[in-house]
C-alpha cells in the first residue's frame, strides 16, 4: 500500500525493491484540447458539501531558453483570452488524493503471507486506536508539506473521515498552512461506514527492522472510495486555482482510475500543468484492470512534468539507458515538458525536447529514505513555477530529499528549508565522473547537456557544461531567501 513510514522508537532502513516484470510499451493515442471553464471563488480552509460549505510528434513543443525551467500552468492548451478568463492562480500545488495516515509499530513478527490471516491481523491491530505519538502524516501529505516549506502555496484534495484520524490530518495540514478540500460532495454513502474512514496505513517494524503493510485497500478489489464518483464544484474550483496538479499512483488506491482521469481533463481545460510520479505502483497499473492501463496510458499522455526512478522507467519504455528511456516518453507525451529521473545516490536528470540537464546527489548520512521522493518533487515543482535554471532546480530537489533523508520518516518530518541550505552550502557532491561518462554516452552531440560540478569552473568539458556549484548555490540562496524568512518565523 502506501511506502511511507517513520519509527518511534529508532531509525529504518528503508529499500523499495521493484519486482523483475517484462517490460511494458506504452502506445499514447492523440487527444483534442477540451475547452476551457472556471466557477467563481470561494475562501474556506476546508471545503466539503458535507459541512456545507508540449505538442504531438511532428507539432511544435513550447519551449524556454536552454537550461531554464517553461512554467506551464498558463499556455500548455488554452488561449491567452481563456487564461485571462480563469480565476487567479493563488495556489501552486495541489496534490491529488493519496492521504492517509501512518500508523507505525515495533511488532515481534511481520503479518503472515496469508491474505485472510493479514486481515484479521490488521483487524485486531485497528480494535483500538493506538498512542498518538505512533501516528504521523503519510502519503501526497509528505509533498504538500515539503513544498510549503519551500513557501510554496499548497492544496491538498482528496478525502478523510469525521473520526479522530481525519481530524488529525486536517490538523497536520492546517499547522503546515496547507488548505484542505474534501472530496465529498453528492456521496450517497453513510458517513459511520467503513469505507468513508480515513484511510490508514499501518506500517509494522520487526525487531530486524524489515517492514510490513496493512490497509483496508489492500483487501479489496476496488478502491478504498470507490463510492467518489464525480468532481465537486470545490475540487474544480481548487484545480483551477492551482499552478500545479500533483498525483501518484497511490492515488489508485483510494480514487477510481475514472475519477482521476476526470480530474485530469479539467486540469487540461483549465490549463492547471499536471506532475505525475507513478511509484512502484506503475507496475502494478500496467498489469491492471483494464480501466487502469487506460487510466496510466492517459496519465502519461497528458502530464505536464513526469517523475519516476531509472527502473520505472524501464518498465515503461523497455529502455535500459535511463536517458534515452526519459526521451522516449517525453516524445510519446502530447504534453510532456519535462522528465525527471531518480537516481538515488548518483543523483537525478531533467529531460526535455532540447536539453539534459544532470545533478549528482549530496553526500549524507542516511537514516531513513522514507519521503525523500515525495520531498524531491515539492522542490521540482518549485523550480517550474518559478522559472530557475533546470541544474539548479536538480541541486534544490537533491538537498530537499537528502535532507529528509537525513531524519527519521516522512510528514511532519520532511526537511526544513534551512535543512537543505546548509546542505547546499557544505558543497559536497557524490561526484562520479565515470558514472555520468557512462550514462551520458554518445548523447553529447544530440542536444545541450548541463552537469552541476563541485570541482570545475563554469565551462565545456568532454561531458558537457559544467555548472559550479557555488554559483547554483549563489542563486538558490537569492531564490529562497523570502520562503526562508518566512520558515524561520513559521518553523
């Protein structure tokens, strides 16, 4: 279910291992661009009717100038007259679903394999709540959270339940300033049932320190809010003032592929870009129901920004080089501006239509990798809305997730902004020259690669432009300087 976990009592050592599939090729039939709508604002915290209240093959790609970010929360499908006509943007994330709470114990033993013996093990478990302190934010709320400590303005949409568990979350998020919009409206469902429960994700630790997961989702063949069948008038209107629309493939656990398909046609009426990280679940949906492999087909046509590990990759494409995999998706994408390749601890890459832009990771001391996806996203985020160079942006999302890295767990421990400065700021790289020699290859003439470096002054090298650290970190500073302000008084 959902891979987000922190411990109480000492640190994880936390692996995600993607299993051995055959690999997927993905066909991207065209679309036509939807016409465009808005509904007017509305200024609540907690909106709920419960509480009343680029181009195709061939075409033209939008494009910024080399080794800058293209924001494309204004002009990826509408006319400047529909732009115009849309309410203000004052949101720049909003994440779609995938809320849930993380519950996490030490347990003697790991839930047994059986399906039927799990169920009643978690049944068991959830008989009586357990001690707070054991509970914590997981899911789109590590990436709500992490960007707004980026100062970015964040959305969260999705659903949680009236019980103490959603109350919590509500909590979590209005202390982190992030705006909640409940995903409620028309339910024809009894609001004491099950299935209207916040969703739990209870993360179990044996004395060996492997982990074991347990949710409702996990034992139905539907998702957990299946009952959710249409967009609410405040969820559109949250698409429509938000910059960005982030989902993942967790996401699939709660909301049917139809209902986050629904929401990604109107983030393309609207104009709202659309960030997609399919996770260890992309594989999962490949295999899937047919409405599934429909649904991730769309997804990958109609997103904006895609982020996913050389592996998923892989998975999608059948290509081993993670480069040449990133442009075969970039190029089967309608929409597709960036691609954006996890690499762990050699560091991540952008792709686009003219350019490679690389970043080797920071050097830390690793205590728990639990978040630092979600948090590297909130940072690539940051970098498209705000028009920063494309290395920098990498330098930003590698100091945001290796910072988290750092700690113990996701939620309301994702890095502190100042976390991640004084880990830009110490300037040491995981630098590998023969690494980034491999996986740039022959690739040098095709386009115009930018590598961040600790050891050499701006300029051409045999592997490309070699951007100072020093100098990103210069501009990083400027950059952040007003959201860093701004943590220090929050924080």
């Amino acid at each position: 279910m959902h891979r987000f976990a922190i411990s109480p009592k000492r640190p994880l050592l936390f692996h995600v291992t993607l299993s051995e599939n055959p690999p997927l090729r993905i066909p991207i039939p065209p679309t036509t661009s939807p016409h465009a709508r808005w509904h007017p604002r509305c200024a609540s915290f907690f909106l709920s009717c419960r509480d009343g209240g680029g181009a195709a093959a061939g075409g033209l790609r939008r494009s910024a100038p080399p080794g800058f970010a293209t924001a494309g929360y204004g002009g990826c499908c509408l006319s400047d007259g529909k732009v115009r006509g849309i309410a203000a943007r004052d949101v720049d994330v909003a994440t779609l679903g995938n809320l849930c709470v993380d519950i996490v114990l030490n347990v003697p033993a790991l839930p047994p394999p059986s399906k039927e013996e799990r169920k009643a093990y978690m049944e068991e478990l959830s008989a009586s709540p357990p001690d707070k302190r054991y509970w914590e934010a997981g899911g789109n709320c590590n990436t709500a959270i992490a960007a707004a400590r980026l100062g970015l303005n964040c959305t969260a949409i999705g659903h949680v339940g009236d019980e103490i568990y959603g109350k919590f979350l509500i909590d979590v998020l209005h202390d982190e300033g992030i705006r909640m919009v409940g995903m409620n409206e028309d339910a024809d469902v009894n609001n004491s049932s099950a299935s209207y429960e916040t969703l739990l994700c209870w993360v179990l630790v044996d004395p060996l320190q492997r982990h074991g997961f347990c949710s409702r989702a996990d034992f139905k063949k539907e998702p957990a809010f299946s009952w959710l069948n249409e967009l609410s008038a405040e969820v559109k209107l949250a698409i429509t003032q938000s910059k960005i629309l982030f989902c993942n493939g967790y996401g699939f656990d709660e909301l049917s592929p139809d209902l986050i398909t629904s929401a990604l046609d109107y983030s393309v009426e609207v104009g709202t870009s659309i960030f997609f990280d399919p996770g260890p679940r992309g594989k999962n949906l490949s295999k899937g129901t047919p409405e599934e492999r429909k649904a991730l087909r769309k997804i990958l046509q109609m997103s904006d920004v895609l982020l996913l590990t050389s592996d998923e990759a892989e998975s999608l494409t059948g290509i081993n080089d993670p480069i040449l995999a990133g442009q075969e998706l970039l190029e089967q994408g309608v929409r597709m501006k960036w691609v954006v390749i996890k690499m762990g601890a050699r560091g991540s890459i952008i792709i686009t239509g003219s350019s490679i832009s690389c970043a080797p990771a920071f050097k830390v001391n690793v205590v728990d990798t639990v978040g630092c996806g979600d948090s590297f996203v909130a940072a690539i985020a940051y970098g498209f809305i705000h028009n920063i160079p494309l290395v920098n942006t990498l330098a930003l999302a590698n100091a945001v997730g290796a910072a988290t890295a750092m700690g113990c767990g996701a939620g309301r421990n994702v890095a502190k902004l100042d976390q991640a400065i004084e880990l830009m700021k110490a300037s040491n790289l995981n630098e590998d020259d023969k690494f980034w020699k491999l996986v740039l290859g022959e690739k040098l003439d095709s386009c115009e690669i930018s590598i961040l470096s600790e050891m050499v002054i701006n300029g051409k090298s045999a592997q490309g432009n070699r951007v100072p650290l020093r100098k990103v970190v210069s501009e990083l500073l400027s950059e952040l300087e007003p959201a860093r302000l701004k943590s220090s008084v929050t924080f």
